[in-house]
C-alpha cells in the first residue's frame, strides 16, 4: 500500500465498552486526510478489547493496524511504539475513550501546511472537580519549570508532522509522556500551534489515571528537568574550546 496521508494512534487498555465507536470515529476522521490507517496499540488488556478488535478488522482490512502487548506497559509506552510504527505523513493521537468529537480533526489539517504540529486544548471540560485541579496545578508547573505557555499539555488531541514525532527522544512509559512530547518539541525549536477542542463525558469505561499517579508524575518530571540540565551541559562541553 502507498504511505497513507495519516496515521490516527488509539491507545486502548480494558477498553472493550468504547473501542467500537472509537476505531470507526477514527476511520471517518481518517477519511477527511484522504488515505489513512487507525493504529490501535493494545496495551495488554484483560477485558474483551482484543476480541473486539479482531471483530472489526474485516470491515477495515489494512486501514485497522493493532499492535497488542502481552502485559500492560502504561500509556506512554503505548504511545511511543504506536508512534514508532505509525507510517502516515502525518500522525495524530488521541484516547480510546470517546472524549473528543474526532471530526474536529479538519480544523488542525490546514494548519499543517505551515506548522510542524498543532496541539489541542479542551474546552468545557468533562472531568470531575479533583481531577481538574490536579491537572490545572500540574499544567502550571509543568509551564513553569519547561518556559512553556501551553494552555493544555495532558491534552490527548494531537497532531504531528511524522518525521518531526519520529524524531523526539521519548522515554516516558507513562501519562507524562504528553508533557515530554510538548517539552521535547519546544526545546528542538519546532513550530506548533494551539486549537480548542470540545471535551466529552466519558460514558463508558472507566480511567486508568489515579490520583496515586501524582507523586510518580511529579518525580517524572524532576527527573525531566534533571535530564535536559545534562544534556545541555554536555552540547556545551562539545563545542570545541569550551569547558564547563
């Protein structure tokens, strides 16, 4: 098959309530790019999405790609081999939880003609009370700490140019991966854009995110800043005559 023009990547784990809607909310989404693949990388679910998967696959044949791990690696990891299979000029990912109205995706697509990725932020968002402030702290400083101005940075609605996402170096197995993904993306000097997006009530399911996740997030994000610290100490010991 030729490249597709994009590559839509679904994290799923225990998502057999939602995966239906979400492949074929994807599929359409697709469609409006014009050649496509869904990527639905199967973090070792134990419920029925593997099942449901296969259910699908013969109404999409090689537009469906799955790739499954056999234990649960976490949401970043998912991420990062979705990513590193994907093959669409273009790559976007979101979750397979049905919070987003996936047609909004023909807003970003003419963005791309001058941008090397377009980040999405939630409007009105759909989570409880806790969960919004948690995210709002975390938000501000993570912004902080990285000299960013992203309004959303766990936002899941994000479009990239393939050989820009293919070239961050992503560690993280886990949710910090969204905010190493904008960290690695602004250091390198790429050129991205911001668009709301609506936010929708989970109606199925249930979220894997924890507000015991909080106290790893936070060291993640210590061991972030402790990384690009010697990484830049180490260009600046490359250069020749200089020392640190």
């Amino acid at each position: 098959m030729p490249r597709p023009a994009l590559s839509l990547v679904l994290p799923a784990y225990n998502e057999a309530e939602n995966i239906d809607r979400a492949v074929r909310e994807a599929a359409a989404a697709g469609a409006l790019a014009g050649t496509y693949e869904v990527l639905v990388v199967d973090d070792g679910s134990r419920d029925a999405t593997p099942e449901r998967l296969a259910a699908l696959q013969p109404d999409y044949g090689a537009s469906l790609r799955v790739l499954r791990h056999p234990t649960n690696l976490g949401y970043g990891a998912a991420l990062r081999a979705g990513f590193a299979a994907a093959e669409g000029d273009l790559v976007f990912y979101t979750d397979s939880d049905n919070q987003f109205d996936l047609s909004e995706i023909s807003g970003f697509l003419p963005l791309m003609r001058e941008w090397d990725a377009v980040l999405g932020y939630r409007i009105d968002r759909q989570d409880a009370r806790r969960r919004l402030l948690t995210s709002y702290v975390f938000n501000r400083l993570s912004c902080a700490l990285f000299g960013l101005t992203v309004r959303d940075l766990n936002c899941s609605f994000k479009l990239f140019r393939r050989e820009v996402l293919q070239s961050l170096p992503l560690g993280a197995d886990d949710f910090f991966i969204d905010t190493e993904l904008v960290v690695r993306l602004h250091r390198a000097g790429y050129r991205y854009v911001e668009r709301g997006v609506k936010h929708l009530p989970r109606v199925a399911g249930r979220s894997t995110v924890r507000l015991s996740d909080i106290p790893r997030t936070l060291g993640a994000v210590a061991r972030m800043r402790a990384r690009l610290a010697s990484e830049s100490a180490g260009k600046v010991a490359a250069v020749p005559g200089r020392t640190r």
